[in-house]
C-alpha cells in the first residue's frame, strides 16, 4: 500500500530529481559564499544555477 501512494512521484522523470537536489544543495552553499565573501565558490555556485536553469530549458517535461 505505502508503495502505491509514491507511484506519481515517482514517475517523474530522472532530471528533475537531479535539478532538485543541486538547487537544493546549492542555496545553503550559496548564502555562505556570498555571506564570507568568496568569490570563487559565488562563481561555481552561480554557474550551477546557469546549468540548472540549462537542464530545465533542455530537459522539461
């Protein structure tokens, strides 16, 4: 029973979950690169945000 009520979720396609979980994880590493001032983790996380916003261009369902 608990595996038919996560059928739907389930079903989403493999980018999305790979698009959640590096804004996910990029948001907390983000607020403290900019926050300490570092530049080049701002970049690197600034640059994961372009990827993702490129998957979800190139990747949408």
């Amino acid at each position: 029973m608990l595996t038919m009520l996560g059928t739907d979720w389930l079903k989403a396609n493999g980018w999305f979950h790979i698009k959640l979980t590096l804004v996910l994880l990029s948001i907390p590493v983000g607020m403290v690169a900019y926050k300490r001032n570092n530049k080049p983790l701002g970049l690197v996380i600034s640059l994961v945000y372009v990827f993702v916003f490129w998957l979800a261009w190139t990747h949408g369902s």
